[in-house]
C-alpha cells in the first residue's frame, strides 16, 4: 500500500477514531456549507435559468402605470380598457396580453378544493405562455363564453385524470362552466396570493374593451404584458402611450387627470422575470453574503482546530522531513487524510440543503417567489465538491506550511521531551483576531438589523384589533354599472343600499343564530384600512387638492375598535341610519385642513358634500405601513369601490365558528355567491409575516455567530491547552491547585483575548458604518449596543477557552509526565 492510500485509509478511520476533530467539522461545515449550498440553488434557479413555461421570456414585458397613494403604496390605473387601448397603439411594435390572479375555491364531489383562479386575454397561452394542453380545445372566441380550462393537478385531484373531463361541468363563484380541456400546471406568474398548482382558467377579448367608456377608478387588478419583435420597450414609451390616451379622451378622463397630476403617476417596464422576482434579486444578494460570511468564519474557526491538530503532530511531521520527504508530499499527504471528512461535510451540507429547499415555503412563509422551481441541480453539487475541496488545499497547506524546520528538527533531537515553550504561532495569534473580528462585524450588523425588525414587528398600533372578523361578501348583481343619468343614478344607489342593509341583516341573524355571543357591527370597515378606498377633494381654503383614505363606519366604530376621540363628536345611530352627509377624520386630516394648525379648526369644514363632526388620533394603517396617512370616515356607503364587508366580533379567548357560519350565511340569501373571511389577527400577521421571518432569520444568524464564535474559541483553546500541558502536568505535580492552574493559564491567555476583542470591535465598527454609508437601509450604529454586542461575544469566548483548559487540567497529568 502507498503512502498516500495510507494517508487515505487513515482518514476515513479517523472519522471513528478522533471524534473530537471529526464532530465540530462535520457539524459545522456541512450546516454552513447547506445554508451556502440553498442560496446557490436559489441563485441558479431563479435568476440564472430560462423559466421552464414561459416563452421568448427576453422580449417579454411586464408594463405598468402606476399613481402613487403614499411613499410605500402604489396602485395600479390601468384596466381592460387601457389594456386594449395599449395593444391597439403598439400592435406594430409586438403582441400585448393580460393576466389576473387570485385565490378561490371551487367544490367538486362535496370537496372544497383551493384554487388559484387565472383570467387572461386569450392570446396569452399564444403569446407568453408555454404550457401544453393535455386534452380538449384551445381558447378562442368562439369557445371561451360560459367555459373554464382546468389544470394538470385540479384535473387530477378532483376528476382523477379522466379522459372524459371536457364537456363536464365545474362550479366556479356560483356559475356553472363547461370544461374546455386541461392545461399543464403554470408557475411563473406572480400573484399577492398563495399561487396553488390547482389552477381554473378564463379567458376574454382583450380587442373587444375597446369599446368600454373610459373609467376614471384606482386598481387595475390586470397584469399587462407586451412581447416585441426582438425590440427593447422603454418607460418612455409606456408614457408616450399614456399622454396619448388623455389626449384621446380628453373630455372624459380632464377630473380624472387632474387628480393623477396631483398624486403623481409613474410608468413602470420590466423584463418578465424581473416582475416575477420582484425585489428578491436584492434579498437573494444579502442572504448570499450572509451565509458567505458564516461560511467564512466557520472556516476561520476550523482552521484553528486543524492548526491544533498539527502541532500535536509536529513530531511524526519532523519525522518526515528528516526522512527526506519534501513538504509537497506532506502536503497531499494531509489533503489526502483530510478528504474523507470534507467529502462526508459536503454529502451532509448536500443532504440538509435538499431538506431546507423543501422546507422553504414555510421557512419564508411565502415570501419567496417560484420556489417551486428551486431544486438541488449539478451545479449546486459541483459547487459543493469545489468548497470543501479548496477548504481542505488551504487548511493543509497552512498546517504543513506554518510548522518551522528548526523547531521541528529540535523535536528530533531531544525526543520532544518539553522542548515547546508553550506559545502560540503567529498564525494562531492572527487567526483568532480574525475569528473575533468577523464574530463582532457579523454579530454588530445582525443585531442593529434584529432590532430595528423587531420594532416593526412590536408597534404600537395606536387601536384595539380584538377578536374581529371580517367577511367579504360577493352577490348576485353587485358592481352591475350604474345608469349614466343622475336622477336614476340616485335611485339605483338608494335601491342597492336597501338591498345590502337586507343582505346584511339576513346574513348576521344567520350568524348570530350559529354563535349568539357575536357582535355584529354597524361599520364596514377596519381600522387597518384592508377594505379602504382612495379618494380626492378640493379644498377652497387651501386651494389644493387633498388626497385621503375613505372609510364606511357606524357609530359604534371607535369604541368598538379603542380608538380616542380628540376633538368634536362621534357619529350617531341615527346619522347612520339616514346615511347623514357628516363625517369624522383623523388627527393628520384634521392639521392638514386646519387654518390655524390646531385639530378644533377642522371642525365643521366641509370634505365635498360631507361635514367634519370630529377628529380621532392618528393610528397605523396598511397603506401607509404606519402613521400619518389622511383618512376620513362617514356612514355613506361606497360598495361599487369597496364591496360589501360584515364586521363581527367575539369575546377574547373565543373562536368563531368559521365553516358553521359559512354555511349559515351561504343559505341565508338567494343572492349569496361566495363569502371571504379574514380576522383582522390575520390582516395584521400578514402584514408583518415578512419583518417576522426577516426577524427571525437575523436572530438565527446572531445566535449561529455566537455558537460558531464558540467553537473557533474552543479549537484555539484545545491547542493552546495542548502547548501548556506538559508544563500544566508538572505544576500539578509539585502541589499546585488545579483552580491555580486554571487562574494561570487564563492569565497567560488574556492579554491575546483583550488585544483580539478591541482590534474586533474597532474594525466591526468601521466595517459597519462603511456598510450603512452605503446601504441607507441598515440602522444608524448604536456605540451602546455595540459595547453590549462586544461584551456577550467576549464573555462567550471566555466561558470556552475557560471550559476547555478545565477539561484538560482535569485530565490525568500522570499520562503527560510519561510522554517527557
């Protein structure tokens, strides 16, 4: 046998024999190595590969015109009718298509099964997509009225992938539509609902809207796209398209423009992918350095167990040398004997990156876009097997490389009889700063960032959510257009607000009849505002346009949600009742109308046909993720922009009996369609469910560093402790205590531990707020919280140097006097 095989056979025995070595690299290296390992799959899929169902996806664009409600909330103005509009201007330039998608349900065999429900322009299988169909008929004009194509997994779930499926029947939001045929499951779309691969389509004439009257509402729910003739399309041209449909319908949209100018609007153009992925370039970019720099300072920490590991050794390496083996040969000879356990991390890395890339879409809690395309490829594997290996060639070549010849060649001479003054090399000294110095920038950054998430998890909403749910509710008839003619107008309003307070009551008799504990309130809506519209005014005072959230209240709206009435009155029973043109606001809309910058001035000014009757403090809403944003609140209700909403509440502690009401409240009325519920709990877990994961991964990635800054202090106390055992061993011998031992060996080591801990923090601190001069979005550097940081990082480091030189002082000294 060679004596590379040797050095081969020798480490895969040491696996078993040395666990001490064996165990801190298996664990860390292939933890670190699969969080590295998830990320480069991540990276590989999503941003790198071509997306497997869609087409020509370089000349396919995503375009957008958007008016901007607040600094983080903007809402999309183009609608069917602007989509057609758009396709009918550039039709020279490419092919335009649309696409919605939401969260429904269809029920199938008495199942209710989710669905995520596709409405597209029915060019869009054409033109953008690149699913097959399976059986039946393409969409066309002639075969898309009344008709629903299903996908690969709802046909096979709910109709067990029966050949006979065209022609049947499926009920989707209480109409009856014939199956046309199954399309392959589509999963490059994105939608701000949970995307299920259990997927009803629809399709309609994008051509045929040209004929609508041009709409002057907020919320385009359609996503355009446009695919060009290897062309690039521009923002200017999407605004050159706009001006052009103002100027077409100049008469008709002149309010509607003046209110855009005011707010502002932005055109938007991006590549397909880029929609899809949003913003997750950026957060694939920031969990790849993260994860690059655990993996570093695992290394670091590593290094130093290996650097231990072969000064034990110095004397069979002296060994060698005098033998005449040259270093190169020791240097494959320590590559080869470390092979075994680098190969094993990176199986173990491998195997644990397969099991997170599972479990991603619960771990990001959906936040993360396509991971369904997100799997363990050959280059993932490759880049695995090339970590480790350029790992293992660096940790060997320093190992073998660092040992000096005259040291070594001492060992020789006197046997290695207590020639080691017990002091640790250069490399030793600067891997251990080096270790504490990424521990204190890794732990600085992660902190400041764990804190400032936390204080938008835990904010003071400024109301009282309690135990409310609110139901959507779809009937028969709603949003039918209004007649043009303002007497008619009014008469059709008076009508449909008789008929949802009749819905209304019948609903929440059947409601309470299922729970009698419910309160059932007057309001429409919450104060989160999830169910709010935009809506704008000119205020004669000002001379200025004013920009607010509109909410339907009752008058039991601010006790029931805890909120404080500054100035004025709340609104009545009987305001709400005769739908009395009064209205109450909120302290930013109150100082914003205010002649003399105080709240009390507000009172009594008219917002267009409604009074001011009272002011209420300002609160968090979703639209402007926090305080500050306008809000007006009247009983007039708007359910052609906000719908239909039922507010009901129960004691804290109790649950609603969600399916029970469901099914209560379904039968209740004729009209019914479909009811959606959502508690405000949920709204609001939602809302923050990104902060909370971000939140909880900073905090993982603080306490990983502080564990990793554990393990690299124990190996450079392991061969510390190595190099003064001999003379540990002697001490003990001649009486001395082993607390005296420890008091020692402690005070040896603490001067290297201070000098490492200040260079640390000095250069965290200056990495870090070259860091936040960089990116604005990280905290301001708090010295406080710093000097807190560098004292658990040091403490930490502490208790491992100290537990592994008691160990070895505990250790039998007799076995160290034998080797002298």
């Amino acid at each position: 046998m060679s004596i590379y095989q040797r050095a081969l056979t020798h480490g895969v025995q040491r696996l078993i024999t040395k666990p001490r070595l064996a165990l801190p690299v298996l664990i860390t290296l292939s933890l670190t190595l699969a969080a590295v390992l998830t990320v480069v799959a991540m990276s590989s899929n999503l941003i790198f590969k071509p997306l497997p169902d869609i087409k020509d996806e370089q000349n396919i664009y995503h375009v957008d015109r958007q008016v901007q409600v607040s600094e983080d909330f903007k809402i999309s103005i183009i609608n069917r009718h602007g989509a057609a509009e758009f396709a009918d201007y550039y039709k020279q330039i490419g092919e335009v298509a649309t696409l919605h998608a939401r969260a429904n349900f269809v029920q199938v065999n008495d199942q209710n099964l989710a669905i995520t429900k596709l409405t597209a322009s029915n060019n869009f299988q054409t033109v953008i997509a690149n699913t097959p169909l399976l059986i039946g008929e393409m969409p066309n004009l002639s075969n898309q009225e009344g008709a629903v194509w299903i996908s690969e997994s709802l046909w096979h779930n709910a109709f067990a992938s029966s050949a006979n499926v065209v022609g049947r029947q499926l009920e989707l939001e209480g109409r009856q539509l014939i199956i046309r045929g199954v399309f392959a499951d589509f999963r490059s779309f994105y939608s701000m609902d949970d995307i299920v691969s259990q997927q009803t389509w629809q399709f309609f004439d994008l051509s045929s809207h040209l004929a609508d009257t041009p709409s002057n509402q907020f919320g385009g729910s359609n996503k355009l796209f446009i695919k060009t003739k290897n062309q690039v399309f521009t923002e200017e041209m999407l605004t050159q398209f706009w001006q052009h449909l103002f100027a077409k319908y100049e008469t008709e949209l002149a309010s509607y423009k003046g209110m855009l100018e005011q707010m502002g609007t932005s055109s938007k153009v991006e590549l397909y992918r880029a929609h899809l992925m949003k913003n997750q370039n950026t957060l694939i970019i920031f969990l790849f350095i993260s994860v690059s720099a655990l993996l570093f300072m695992a290394s670091l920490n590593l290094f130093n167990l290996f650097l231990s590991h072969y000064q034990q050794r110095e004397q069979e390496l002296a060994t060698h040398l005098c033998l005449g083996s040259p270093r190169k040969r020791l240097f494959i000879i320590a590559f080869l004997e470390n092979l075994p356990l680098f190969l094993l991390s990176a199986l173990v890395g491998l195997f644990a990156c397969a099991w997170i890339i599972r479990a991603l879409p619960i771990i990001s809690g959906g936040n993360i876009e396509m991971l369904s395309l997100v799997n363990l490829d050959l280059v993932t594997v490759g880049i695995a097997i090339f970590i480790v290996l350029i790992i293992n060639a660096v940790f060997s070549l320093s190992a073998i490389f660092q040992c000096d010849s005259t040291a070594l060649n001492q060992h020789i001479n006197t046997s290695n009889k207590g020639v080691n003054a017990g002091k640790m090399s250069p490399l030793t000294k600067a891997l251990f700063i080096a270790q504490l110095s990424s521990a204190a920038l890794i732990m600085t950054g992660t902190a400041l960032l764990a804190e400032a998430t936390y204080n938008k998890v835990n904010v003071d909403l400024g109301f009282t959510p309690g135990n409310t749910m609110m139901v959507k509710v779809d009937f028969e008839g709603q949003g039918d257009p209004l007649p043009s003619e303002e007497q008619l107008r009014r008469a059709e309003e008076q009508r449909l607000h008789l008929e949802i307070l009749d819905i209304k009551a019948q609903l929440s008799s059947a409601a309470q009849n299922v729970q009698p504990q419910l309160k059932i309130l007057d309001s429409q809506s919450e104060p989160f505002g999830s169910n709010m519209m935009i809506s704008m005014n000119f205020d004669e005072d000002t001379n200025e346009q004013i920009t607010y959230m509109y909410k339907n209240i009752g008058a039991d709206y601010v006790d029931a949600f805890g909120l404080k009435l500054l100035a004025g009155r709340n609104i009545t029973a009987e305001e709400q009742t005769s739908l009395a043109q009064v209205a109450i606001i909120n302290e930013p809309l109150a100082l914003q109308l205010s002649k003399d910058g105080t709240i009390e001035s507000a009172i009594g000014k008219q917002i267009g046909t409604l009074q001011i009757i009272g002011v209420i403090a300002d609160h968090y809403s979703l639209v402007s993720k926090g305080r500050g944003y306008p809000t007006l609140m009247s009983p007039i209700i708007n359910t052609a922009n906000t719908g239909v909403f039922i507010m009901m509440q129960l004691p804290e502690g109790q649950t609603f009996k969600q399916s029970e009401l469901e099914t209560a409240m379904l039968s209740a009325h004729p009209k019914i369609k479909q009811l959606k519920f959502d508690s405000l709990a949920s709204i609001w877990d939602n809302h923050i469910e990104q902060d909370r994961i971000r939140f909880y991964f900073i905090s993982g990635l603080c306490v990983l560093t502080l564990l990793l800054a554990f393990v690299g202090s124990n190996a450079m106390a392991v061969g510390f402790s190595e190099l003064k055992r001999f003379e540990l061993a002697i001490r003990m011998a001649t009486g001395a205590t082993r607390v005296s031992l420890l008091k020692r060996t402690l005070q040896s080591i603490t001067p290297l531990l201070l000098i490492a801990a200040g260079i640390a923090i000095a250069l965290s601190s200056i990495g870090y707020i070259v860091l936040q001069q960089n990116h604005s979005s990280l905290p301001a550097l708090s010295w406080t919280a710093l000097g807190l940081f560098g004292f658990a990082l040091l403490a930490i480091v502490l208790s491992a140097i100290t537990w592994v030189v008691w160990r070895i002082i505990n250790a039998d000294p007799m076995r160290a006097l034998r080797e002298l």
